[in-house]
C-alpha cells in the first residue's frame, strides 16, 4: 500500500528551526516527485514546492522561496520541509503529498509557532 | 502563475440534490487538473485527476469534465458523507496553484 506517514505535531518559538518529515512506502521512492502543501487555520491550499528524490531536483512557489528548504534522504525514503527561522506566520497544517498531481497524502504536520 | 477562480465560494444542498462545481484558468491547461475533497481535521483526498478521470473507489456520482480553461466537478446525488470542502488544482505549469474552495453545507 502507498503510504505518506509524517511526523508528529510541533510547537515551537519565533526564531527557531525546525524539520519536518514525510516517510515514504508502498513504492519506489525515487521514481515519483514529492510535494508540499501548506494549510492555515481555516483557510485554502498552498502549494509550497516540490522534490523529485531521484536526482534531487527542486521546485519552490516563488511566495516560499528563500523560506522554507525542501530535501530528500534516499536511504530513509523520507523527505523534508525545513525552516531556519520560524515565524508566527508559519503556523499552519503542512501536508506532503506524491506527484505532481499529488495524488496520495500524508495525514499532516500541524506546526505552531508562539511566544 | 495561473490562477485558478472556483465558485462557488459556498454552497448549501439538500441530499439527493445535483451539485455543480466550476474552475477556471487564466490561461489554458489542457487537462491537467485535479479535484480534491477535504472533510475537517482531515487530509485532502483526491477524487478525479486528468479533468475527467475517476480516483479508484470514489463513488461513481462524482464525475469531472472540461479541458483548456474550464472545468466542472458534478457530484450527481448528494450522500450525508460528501458534505465537505472542494479545491481544484492545476499541475500544467508551477507554481502549482489551487482554486480558493468550495465549502459545501447542508440546507
């Protein structure tokens, strides 16, 4: 079965880091790009960027460009959504997603970032 | 970036009810649009890819339709269950863009 399984939920302080993961299975991990999406509290879809794992090769939405770094670990089929300083405004559901397309999801990341 | 306008922004229907739901492109995609639906607290699910094309096991009452610049989503009979949010997506050019959502409610 093709799952996307992330990490947990984190609550973090304005200025710190953090990483976030999308474990892979069910698929060859190398062969299809992996996606992210960002939700804020009750609010619309926001594609972040995307990662092929196969040659590392990056995508970002040029509103996330220069915030957010996205990566990959073949060996760990995983793939990661970094920041190197959180802001408030980063708080919010972060979904991984495969494909393009995005056609299978990982249950969500809630991050919040609060004093 | 193409920007995807869905409407409308909020729906109220009645079980049993036909229920369409419209994207448009502000330039043309060919087919490469994706409609999801998201219930609260949960990930998107995916229900048709390629405009037209059928997730397996989604209930054959949801149907796509449309190429170029717009497209449809009809949900033919409404069932209890698919009361929920609907976005659109286009994969055609990145950024990959979303429509802003339907929020469909029970009248």
């Amino acid at each position: 079965e093709v799952q996307l399984v992330q990490s947990g939920a984190e609550v973090k302080k304005p200025g710190e880091s953090l990483n976030i993961s999308c474990k892979a299975s069910g698929y060859i991990f190398t062969n299809f790009w992996i996606g992210w999406v960002r939700q804020m509290p009750g609010k619309g879809l926001e594609w972040v960027g995307i990662i092929y794992p196969g040659d590392s090769t990056i995508r970002y939405n040029p509103s996330f460009q220069g915030q957010v770094t996205i990566s990959a670990d073949k060996s760990l089929t995983t793939a990661y959504l970094q920041w190197n300083s959180l802001k408030a405004s980063d708080t919010a559901i972060y979904y991984c997603a495969r494909r393009v397309a995005l056609d299978i999801w990982g249950q969500g990341t809630m991050v919040t970032v609060s004093s | 970036d193409i920007q995807m306008t869905q409407s409308p922004s909020s729906l109220s229907a009645s079980v049993g009810d036909r229920v369409t739901i419209t994207c448009r492109a502000s330039q043309g995609i060919r087919d490469d649009l994706g409609w999801y639906q998201q219930k609260p607290g949960k990930a998107p699910k995916r229900l048709i890819y390629g405009a037209s094309t059928l997730q397996s096991g989604v209930p054959s009452r949801f149907s796509g339709s449309g190429s170029g610049t717009e497209f449809t989503l009809t949900i033919s009979s409404l069932q209890p269950e698919d009361f929920a949010t609907y976005y659109c997506l286009q994969h055609n050019n990145y950024p990959i863009t979303f429509g802003q959502g339907t929020r469909l409610e029970i009248k």
